[in-house]
C-alpha cells in the first residue's frame, strides 16, 4: 500500500486536532475561578467571576474568565476587570508545583488603598521565601483608582523559575503625562534572606529621566526600612513642571528650569546623602556633596543641603528674570510659592558673571528657613576690588507682602572698569568704595520700588573725570570749548568725591555730595526717583583759584536715566543755590557728553 494515504490521513488528522485545540471551549465559570482560587489562595487572594469562561487547549493551555472582581480574602476589592487569562502549566500540573503559568488581566480597575494590598504582598514575600515563584502577571489598560492620576497602565512583571533576578516593565499616563518604567536584575530571593540585592530601575517621561544603577538592602524592621545605594542620573527640561507632575515641593523650584544632577548616594530612611554630585543648571556645572531629606511622613517638607563649587557661575538668567519680574511692575512677588522646603547651598566659582559683568575668587550661598529666602554674596573680587552683599526676603504678617532687605558694601574697584564692561564709556576712573542698606515692602514688584527706603554712600579717592575739564567750563561761563566733547582731551582729577543719599518711598535725596580738586570744587543736589527712572539734580562749580574770583556756575542736570540733558546758569557765589537752573545770564545750554549716558548694559540690570 502506498504511504500517501496514511500520510494524507496523518496530515487531516492533525488539522482537525489543531483546528479542536485552537477552539475555545465554554467551561462551567464557578469550576474556572476555583481551579484558579487554589493558586490565588496562596496570596490570600480570592476570584470571582461573572462572565462566561472558556479553555483553549493551543499553542498553550489557557483558561478565559469574564467580568471579574479580584479581592483579599474576607476583604475589600483590589481589582476588577473585564478579561481575565490565566495560562496553565502542564509541567507544573504533572510535578505536583503551581498550576498557573502567568495572568493576564485587561482593562482592570485597581485599588489605591496601599493597607489593603499589604496582606497579600506579605504572603508573597513568604511564598518566594519558601522558594514559591509566583505566576506572570501582566496588566494591559489599567487604571488605578478613579481619580484619573493613573491610567492606561500596562504592566509585566516576570519571576526566573532558577536563580536571576526578577524584571518588570511598564508604562502609563501619570496625571496626564505619559511615562515608561523599568525594573532589572532585583534578586528577591537575597532580600528574603537578608542579603543585599543588586537592582538596575529606569523611568522616563517626555520632559527627563530618572536612571538608578546599585544595591537594595532589606528591610531590618518597621523602624528600619529598605536602603538602597548605588549611582544615580536624574535630568530634566524644566525642574519646576517635573515636581508638580510627580505632586513635590522644592524650595526655589519656580525659578529653576533645565536641571540635572548625577553622582553616587545611599539612603537611611527618608534621607538620601550624595557623597559626590555633579549638577547642571542652565550652563553652570557644579560639583560636590549634598544630601536631601524628604521629612516624617505625615508632614512631608523637602530639605536640601549642598556645598559646591564650579569654574564659572553665571548669574545673568537669574538676573534677568527678576529684572523682568520688575518691568512687569504688577508682577506678585509672594514668597509661598519659594518656600516649599528648607535649602542650605553653598556655592564658590573661580569666576561669575552677571550679565557683563565678571567677578572672581566668588562664595555665595542661598538660604530657605521657613518663611525667609537669604541670598549673600560673601565674596566676590571685581575689577581690583571687593565686593560683598545680602538680599533678605521674608513673607510679612500679610502673606501676599514681602519684606526686603538689601545690604552690603565694596571697596577699591576700578569704576572706569566698571563702567567699561557694562559697554559705556571710562568717564570717571579711581578706585571706588561704599556701601548701601535699603528696605521695602510691598506686594508686587512695581510697589517694592516705589515704597524703597534706606542709605548708600559712595566715595572715591584720587580719580578723575575724562572728556570734560570743569575748571574750564567754569571759566567760559558755563561753556564748553567748542569740539572738546568730541575731542574728549578735557580732564578733571579730584582728590576725593563723595555722594551720600537717602532714600524715602522709592527717591534718593542727596543729602551729601560734593567734588574736591586742583582747580575746582563741586556740590550736587537733587534727587534720583526710581519709580520713574529719572533724576533732578543741580551741580553747583566753583574756582579754588584766586584769579577766577567768587564766581559759580550752576548746572541742572534732568530727563530719564536715558535721556539726560544740562542747563547751565551762572550764578554769585553767595547765591546758595537760590536760583532754579537756567535763571541768571544766559550761558546757553550744556550738553551732556554721550559718556554721561546711562550704558544700555547697565540699565538692562536697574530696577
């Protein structure tokens, strides 16, 4: 006989038992759910069922439950969903071992409620300690809760059966934003012996990254939870939208944006110390130590320590956001939403910059205690001198008001320098020392200007004015030589000049001031309004040669910052100031030399 015709009956054979085993066979659903509640059980988990049930024989056993409610046995429900598949492992039906190969649960609803899910992860933990590896578990669009915090969850958690360690991947729309988490090389079966673990822990979400790479040690009691330790690399777009996604406050995190932070940590409890960091924010690299605390858990406020030190800090985008905040005027400036947390940083540079401006050999440090922010430069070398400063901010009786204080002083810097780097030009030169202490309070940023007070003198010993010679001036009557602006080859030096003002709701009346030279002497009055960035002044010249008699020359200087013109009058040098500026004989009208303008870099950067 031919072998085609046992062959052929061979090959219809194994069709129609493919055909039978790839069918779905209905199943009585209480049977279902009781062959699956003896693995369940274990867990102190127990399965019901509402559906209909079916088996499938290929490519592997499988049974199908519908509509099911997932709960703890003699407890509240953890979980319900519309498709429940349970795979059945032959090997382990025939070893006597767990039937169920893996679960598979779709568009299931979980619980939130932690306290209800402790007792079953309890028994699972005794259950891999017996060496009992628990099923697959898979989860494909989940939500937990119905808040809507986290939905469209899949999950897939897989046990090795020998040795290896546990792995776990899953994605989600976490309050909106969807993100991807994975979990590798975790050893259970060393935590349930009380040896460390090693663990590698990936999450990823559209704006940054978490990447954890170390060890887990386990639990030593209820007082004593896990600690992990290892290597750590967290960075994000924008550092404020990151807290507020996962639900955390940070002290200062509305002023921070691009940020990221690597190096090695451990933690003890809800603290976690970085024995080496490395963090960047914006173009500044800065690299140290640090620690955080995340506080008791039934009153969570983050604490943040750091010490470190950078090549070069720059300042200037902090510098211009709050410049911006002021030119918005209205701008609230509140301090809730700045003290969500304690911060003590330390900060040094061998060099920073504020906007044009570059300082060296620089220590700072910013402070947040409770309801006050402390900003102070504690050194900083500009052009040949020193500087030093204090911003305090503290939230008033008034939560919508701020106190502000701001202190500090310098000494011996090159004020032509200055003046340079801001891009204007070097009109008065010598070495430049003073000191200020200014206050206000106010709800917004037009109103701390507006309501400022306090005290600033400046002073300089041995300079000069460049591009204008006073005693000439005063000699011509109040005019300039005709091209010695353009020139510039005028020159005026000084021993010593000196300003003194007071301010009072938000304009500097100058109580002081007054210029010594060779051939020349000068006072100036007046007042610098900086709610309207403007000034009013008369500078009264006088000869300190007795040729030239007791005549004066009174100018009035006046306009905006960026627009400052000059009237000059002659006046009796008895006269004390009686005359408004432009009275007595006409000696025209002194222009003010381009020097004199107010550099664009530095207005940039006044309030």
């Amino acid at each position: 006989m031919s072998l085609r015709r046992p062959l052929l009956v061979l090959a219809v054979g194994a069709l129609a038992l493919a055909g039978l085993g790839l069918r779905d066979w209905p199943v009585d659903r209480s049977r279902a759910a009781a062959f699956v509640n003896r693995t369940l059980g274990a867990y102190g988990l127990s399965l019901s069922a509402d559906g209909p049930a079916t088996f499938r024989l290929l490519p592997l056993p499988r049974l199908d439950l519908s509509r099911i409610r997932l709960a703890a046995t003699g407890g509240a429900a953890l979980a319900a969903g519309e498709h429940l598949a349970v795979e059945i492992d032959p090997f382990g039906i025939v070893t006597g071992g767990n039937p169920v190969g893996g679960v598979r649960l779709d568009t299931a609803w979980l619980s939130p409620d932690e306290a209800a899910w402790s007792p079953p992860l309890s028994r699972l933990r005794q259950g891999l300690g017996n060496g009992l590896a628990p099923p697959r578990l898979s989860l494909a669009g989940a939500r937990i809760g119905d808040d809507g915090l986290a939905r469209d969850l899949t999950l897939d958690v897989s046990w090795p059966l020998w040795g290896g360690g546990m792995s776990a991947k899953a994605s989600l729309v976490w309050r909106g934003v969807p993100a991807r988490l994975s979990l590798t090389r975790l050893r259970a079966a060393d935590l349930l012996e009380g040896r460390r673990s090693p663990f590698a822990a990936e999450v990823t979400w559209q704006d940054g990254s978490l990447a954890l790479d170390g060890t887990l040690a386990p639990e030593a009691g209820a007082e004593a939870p896990a600690t992990f330790a290892g290597r750590a690399r967290f960075e994000t777009r924008s550092l404020a939208d990151t807290l507020a996604w996962v639900g955390r406050d940070a002290p200062l995190a509305p002023l921070a944006g691009a940020f990221s932070a690597e190096g090695t940590f451990e933690t003890q409890g809800r603290a976690v110390s970085w024995p080496t960091l490395r963090i960047v924010t914006g173009n500044a690299t800065l690299e140290g130590a640090g620690a955080f605390s995340l506080g008791a858990i039934e009153r969570p406020r983050l604490s943040v320590q750091a010490t470190l030190a950078a090549d070069q800090l720059d300042f200037g985008p902090i510098t211009g956001a709050v410049m911006r905040m002021f030119d918005a005027g209205a701008a609230p400036v509140a301090l809730a939403p700045l003290l969500r947390g304690d911060l003590d940083l330390r900060m040094s540079a061998s060099e920073g910059r504020i906007g044009p401006l570059a300082v060296g050999d620089l220590a700072a440090s910013v402070l947040v205690r409770g309801t006050a922010v402390e900003v102070a430069l504690n050194r900083a070398r500009l052009k040949g001198g020193v500087l030093k400063a204090r911003l305090t901010l503290a939230q008033g009786a008034d939560p919508a008001e701020t106190d502000m204080r701001l202190q500090g002083g310098f000494d011996q810097v090159d004020l032509g320098g200055v003046m340079s780097a801001l891009g204007g030009s070097r009109w008065v030169t010598g070495p430049l020392q003073g000191q200020f202490l200014l206050d206000s309070r106010a709800r917004d940023a037009a109103g701390l200007v507006a309501r400022m007070g306090g005290r600033a003198s400046v002073a300089i010993e041995g300079g000069s004015l460049a591009g204008l010679d006073l005693a000439d001036v005063i000699h011509r009557n109040g005019h300039v030589a005709p091209g010695a602006l353009a020139r510039r080859n005028g020159r005026t030096g000084f021993e010593r000049a000196q300003v003194v003002m007071r301010f009072t709701d938000g304009v500097g009346e100058i109580t002081e001031a007054d210029l010594r030279g060779a051939g020349v002497a000068a006072t100036l009055r007046g007042q610098v309004s900086l709610p309207d960035q403007r000034l009013d002044m008369v500078a009264v010249l006088s000869p300190r040669t007795v040729g030239e008699g007791g005549r004066t020359i009174r100018i009035g200087i006046a306009g905006p910052w960026d627009a400052l013109t000059a009237q000059g009058a002659r006046g009796d040098a008895d006269d004390s100031g009686a005359r408004t500026p432009g009275e007595g004989q006409g000696v025209g009208v002194l222009h003010m030399p381009a020097a004199l303008d107010l550099p664009g870099a530095a207005r940039a950067y006044t309030p």
